[in-house]
C-alpha cells in the first residue's frame, strides 16, 4: 500500500467528520459543499482500491491475507457514498451526523488497511 495515500484518505475523512460534525452541531443538514467534500474524499478511497488492486495483481501480498484485505478496501471504498446516500434520506441535522459517523468510520478502516497490509 501507499502509506501517504492512506494517511491523506485518512485524515480527509476525519475532516470531512469534523466539517459535518460542525453543520450538525449548528442544525443543518448536509448541502451541497458537504456533497462536494463526500465526493473528494471518495474519490481517495477509489484511487486506493485501484492502488491495492494492482499491488494485488503484481504479486504482493499483505500480511495479513489477500481476503481479508480486498474486503477491506470495498468497505472503504463504499462508506462514504452510502454515508452521503443515507444522508440524503434525512434532511434534518442528524443526516450530517450520519456523514460524520462514516467519515469517523473511514479513518479507522484507513488504520486498519494500513495494519492488514503490515504497516
């Protein structure tokens, strides 16, 4: 894995966290710059699946399975869309509160690929 990449995903989601976290905080739901943020930071998570997906095929290995890895870079790969989705369906403060929860949730699998892969 790339380590930089990894820690960059990682705290652009504890960010985007923040961010929402801040909107909830203030009774808003999430608009269109929170999208907009959701969108950068999924797209992190899409160029480390495409990274992890071709250290895969050139023949490394993570330390901990290739199973356990791959299953963890579709739910990285995923979380902050069905965040973002989720929080569309509540158009009240606790839609941001959703955003955040992801973008939390995101960091730590970002922590978690990192020690799959035997950082």
């Amino acid at each position: 894995m790339l380590n930089p990449l990894t820690l960059v995903t990682g705290v652009a989601a504890l960010l985007l966290a923040a961010w929402c976290s801040w909107a909830a905080r203030r009774d808003q739901p999430t608009k269109d710059w929170h999208f907009i943020g959701m969108a950068v930071v999924s797209l992190l998570a899409v160029v480390q699946l495409a990274v992890g997906i071709v250290q895969l095929a050139r023949g490394e290995d993570p330390e901990q399975g290739k199973t356990i890895f791959v299953a963890y870079l579709l739910g990285a790969f995923a979380c902050i869309p069905a965040a973002g989705f989720m929080s569309l369906a509540e158009r009240t403060r606790w839609g941001s509160v959703t955003v955040a929860a992801g973008g939390v949730v995101l960091a730590v699998l970002e922590v978690r690929l990192y020690d799959i892969w035997g950082g």
